[in-house]
C-alpha cells in the first residue's frame, strides 16, 4: 500500500517527531510507514486520517 503521508506532513510543515507525537506512536513508526515499510493498522489509518482532517483513502492508495 503506498501512501502520502509525508506530502500531508510537509503540508503541515511537521517533522516525524511532531506527527509522532500527536499520533501516540514512535518517530521509527512514521518513518516506516513513509518509506512503505509498514501498513498502519486500520485504527492508526483512521487517526492518521482524522488529524490531518482528510478521508484516508486520500492519504493511502491501496494497490491489489
């Protein structure tokens, strides 16, 4: 699954650590999501998703 998480960061002018932070989980963890190493789990998708204020299907695109 491929996302846009750190366009939606940049966005936001917030580094790993900020995003972080406000999502309760470790920097290693958005590092790895931004580098497509790791699928957030449905629930952190949807926290992700309501932080930025955005639908998530806009932030990850899935690919069969």
């Amino acid at each position: 699954m491929e996302n846009k998480l750190k366009v939606y960061r940049a966005m936001q002018d917030l580094t790993q650590e900020e995003l972080a932070k406000g999502l309760g989980v470790t920097r290693q963890t958005i590092i790895a999501i931004e580098k497509d190493k790791y699928d957030p789990s449905l629930i952190l998708a949807f926290k992700i998703a309501k932080f930025f204020k955005a639908q998530i299907e806009d932030i990850f695109i899935y690919n069969e």
